[in-house]
C-alpha cells in the first residue's frame, strides 16, 4: 500500500474513503438547505435559523443529496468498486449546483447574497472533488496502472 494511499484510509485500489465524506458531507448541506426551503427551522441555542417556503428548490436539494449521499455510501462501503458511482455523484451535483446558480439568479427574490454564496461554496467542493476524482489513476491489485489506461495515457 502506497504512503499516500494510507493516508486517506482506503485500500490502493480503490477511491479513497476521503471523498466519499466530502460527498456525504455536501449531501448533508442539501439535506439542511432543504429542509430550511420547507420552511423549517434549526435552533443553535444562541439564534435560530429561519427557512422560508421555496419548494421550488427543497425538492431538487433533496434530490441531488440523496444521489450525493448514494455515492457517498458506495464510496465508503465499497472502496475498491466506487469510481464510477463517485464520478457520477460529483459530476451530478456540478450540474444540478450550476442549475441551482441559475435558479437562485433568476429568481428577483430579495436577499439573495447567501443563497448564492453557498451555491459557489458548494460547486467549489463538488467541482474539486470531481477534478480529483478524474485525475486519480485507477491501480490493480498489485499496485500497478492497468495495462489499458497505460495505452490510453500515451
């Protein structure tokens, strides 16, 4: 097992455990922010945060956490066999972050400052775990770079 490789605590041949928290994390803030687009609250002890009705956005919040979160528990119970379920979470939550932005944009609601702040806090962490994820180079058992993505880096 490669020093780096025991770093982010999965096996070499798989994607490290690392990624699937940061998706299960991302999927956690959609989680929230959808409940709070239902109107809910979260009481902090010193403020309470206030959502307001936009099922507009709870719905496809909820939506891409929950295939956020699927990627994440493929990620994390499955390490060896999750590069493609976690390139497709990421990829699907660039795309549905990027419609959320435009959304958010083209809504004339007031005050939409945070909205948008946490869209690009959110599509910065996705689009890095996507560009990470794509740049990793799978390894066989043994360590080694497949002999079909050797051909295909040439």
């Amino acid at each position: 097992m490669a020093d780096n490789d025991r770093h982010y605590g999965a096996p070499h041949d798989g994607v490290p455990r690392l990624f699937g928290l940061a998706l299960l994390a991302a999927a956690a803030t959609l989680g929230i922010a959808s409940y709070l687009h239902r109107g809910g609250h979260i009481t902090l002890g010193f403020t309470v945060i206030r959502g307001e009705r936009f099922t507009g956005a709870s719905v496809p919040e909820a939506v891409i956490g929950a295939i956020l979160a699927a990627g994440a528990v493929v990620v994390l119970a499955a390490p060896g066999r999750a590069r493609r379920a976690a390139l497709c979470a990421a990829g699907f939550g660039v795309f549905g972050v990027l419609a959320g932005v435009g959304f958010v944009a083209a809504s004339g609601r007031p005050g939409i400052a945070v909205d948008l702040a946490y869209h690009a806090i959110l599509l910065a962490a996705l689009t890095a775990t996507l560009v990470l994820l794509a740049l990793r180079r799978p390894r066989t058992g043994s360590g080694r770079v497949p002999e079909r993505q050797r051909a295909r880096s040439r």
